[in-house]
C-alpha cells in the first residue's frame, strides 16, 4: 500500500491504537493491524483455530503482502502486535516499538475497558511480565511512548525522514515560505506545505511578506484595508521572525489561526494569546503598532517578491533542492487544503511545472 511501509509495535498498552489514530488525524495512511489484519490462528502455519488466547493473535500473511506491495501511498503505517510477526518483518523499511516504564504500563493497563486484552488482573500480570523479559515484541527502534501522542508520532515522522532513501541519495530539500499572516488564501497553502514536509525530506522556513508593503504604491486599495489593520499581524510577525526565528514563526502562525483545541479558525485570533500559546512573549505584540520592525519588513518582503519577474500576491514560495537548484514561485494560491492524495498530486505537479524554464503562469 505504501512505497515506504513501517511497522509500529509493542507491548498491549504501550499506545498502538492512540498512535494510528494520530497518524490518521494528520491525514496519513495508517493501518489499524489488530482490527484490520487480525484473527485468531496457529502462529507457525496461519492455521485458523476456534479457540485460543493472547499466543494465536496473529496477522493474515497474504493481506500483509498484499498491502506492503502495493504503491498507491508514499508510506504506509502498520500498527499493532501479532504472534507471527516473524512471518512478515523483513517486509517493512523499518519496525517502530513503543517503549513505557513498568509503572505506566499498568496504570494504563488498569484503566482499560472491560474486554479489552490486558483489562483482567490475570491478563496484566502476563503482560507485565512479558514486559520484564523483553519478550513478545520484535527488534526495532525504540521510541519513548510516556511522551504525549503527538511527540511520540513528531519522534516517529522524524527518523521515518532521516532514514527515507530520498534524503540518503538526494538529501533535505528547503522550501523558503513567504506569508502574509493574515491572508486566508495564504493558510491554505501554508497548511499544503507542512503537509508535504510530513511526506517528504522538506524543511520549511517561514518568512513575512506583507500586503500592505505590496500594495502601498496602489492609488486604490485591493484588500479594503483603509485603517492599515494589515500592517499589525505582518509587523508582529516580523519581530516574532527576527528575535526567534523561522520555527518561532511557524509556530505563532498556527496558533494565530487555530483555536486552543486545535480547530482552525476562518480568520486569525488575538495576537497576544497566540503569542503566549507559541512560548513567546506577549510584548512581542506591541511591535504591530510601531514602526520599529518595518525595515526588517520591507527587507523580507522583498527578498521574497523581488524573486519572481511579475506583479504577484502571496504566498511566494522557493524550493531549493539539495544540489542546490532553485525554483521560486507565486502560489499556488489555494481555495481549500486539498486532501492527502491530491496534495501530494499537486506537490509533484508543481515540482513538474517548475523544472520546465519556459514555463510562465497558469490561471484557473
């Protein structure tokens, strides 16, 4: 199913449901092996038994195949345990265990529903011994799994790209990001980008541009912007960019246009809440009503914009490749977050368009 397929394992409770569901939630392929691929059967010949406990919890071979030989995804991710995992681990790019003390395996195993395995007393102390002993789990990379969900699947998503062959042949691509941050067309693409860098070895750094610089020599005003509202977010942005730097950047303009939750917002927030939610000063947000970061603007606007021979919007978007080869580009300007599949069409297709020199402008 995926061109790259990796297995995430461990003990029962160690979080291989709570995982896939993440890996999910961020729009990637994640298979859910115990409810998908699992039956129970005889270990060694895949034999279907009637009977039987934790020891005949087995995957269907020929759908583990079936699905690791399959390309229509970039990664697949397997997640869950089986008894025969020996049958089918050389198929997969890498095994993933989730790691947990002893004392936080029970805790979670106690807070188990009824039913599941590991719930009862008698179905604990197995698998907490087997967790002393080391056994029932195969070989693999360790990863902390105490940690929060979304640092256990970040920890994961970053040795799946250190060790992607594209980075080993090609190495890390950069994708230079100029936004203003308070366009919405512009978050779309914003949330295109970080996708792809989901998929592939891509380092994003983030940079302002501003439509209030762009547009001030305009006898009329495109963005019916006559209070210079614009002018704030880009100018906080900017100071955010300059005393922290890209990654700070990155992380104020999410939470600008996110909820606490995590639910997107259709326009940007309070600026001084998104600071405190990004670890950054909330004096930060005092630059947008002063000029102090507008050279320090009008420099990053312009190292963006200047790029691109034609009169343009945001975003400005620069990929650089590892040999070093760059392509700028306006765009593309985007109505919506396209699903995972066509995110990656277009990706590919704008690597496409791009390497073509006498390629200029497409409207729809």
């Amino acid at each position: 199913m995926g061109r790259k397929n990796y297995l995430v394992e461990g003990p029962s409770g160690a979080g291989k449901t709570t995982v896939c569901d993440e890996l999910q939630r961020r729009g990637l392929h994640a298979v859910h092996g115990d409810r998908e691929l699992a039956y129970r059967g005889d270990p060694e010949t895949g034999e279907p038994t009637i009977t039987g406990g934790h020891e005949h919890h087995i995957w269907d071979l020929d759908k583990v195949r079936r699905l690791v030989s399959a390309t229509d995804e970039p990664v697949t991710f397997f997640c869950g345990g089986s008894r025969n995992f020996q049958k089918f681990i050389h198929l997969f790019d890498e095994v993933f265990v989730l790691d947990v003390d002893l004392a936080t395996l029970d805790e979670r195993l106690r807070v188990r529903p009824e039913g599941e395995w590991g719930a009862r007393s008698a179905e604990r102390e197995r698998v907490l011994q087997m967790h002393r002993t080391g056994g029932d789990v195969p070989e693999g990379v360790r990863i902390d799994a105490t940690a929060p969900v979304e640092v256990v699947v970040d920890e994961i998503l970053r040795r799946c790209r250190a060790q992607s062959p594209g980075r080993a042949e090609l190495g890390e691509w950069t994708a230079d990001f100029w936004l203003d941050p308070a366009c919405p067309l512009t978050r779309h693409t914003a949330r295109w980008i970080s996708l792809i860098a989901a998929e592939y070895p891509l380092r994003i750094r983030w940079r302002v541009m501003s439509l209030s610089v762009l547009n001030e020599h305009r006898g009329d005003d495109p963005e019916g912007d006559p209070d210079g509202y614009l002018w704030i977010p880009a100018r906080v942005a900017t100071a955010v960019l300059v005393e922290h730097g890209h990654d700070a950047l990155g992380r104020f303009y999410d939470a600008l246009w996110t909820e606490p939750d995590g639910t997107g917002r259709e326009w940007i927030g309070d600026i001084s809440e998104a600071l405190h939610r990004s670890a950054l000063p909330r004096g930060l947000a005092e630059a947008g009503t002063s000029t102090a970061y507008d050279s320090a603007l009008r420099a990053s606007h312009h190292d963006g914009v200047d790029r691109i021979d034609a009169e343009i919007g945001t975003p400005v978007l620069v990929i650089t490749t590892a040999a070093g080869e760059r392509r700028a580009m306006f765009g593309p300007v985007l109505g919506a977050v396209p699903a995972r599949q066509e995110a990656i069409r277009l990706w590919e297709a704008t690597l496409l368009m791009t390497s073509i020199p006498a390629f200029r402008e497409i409207t729809c």
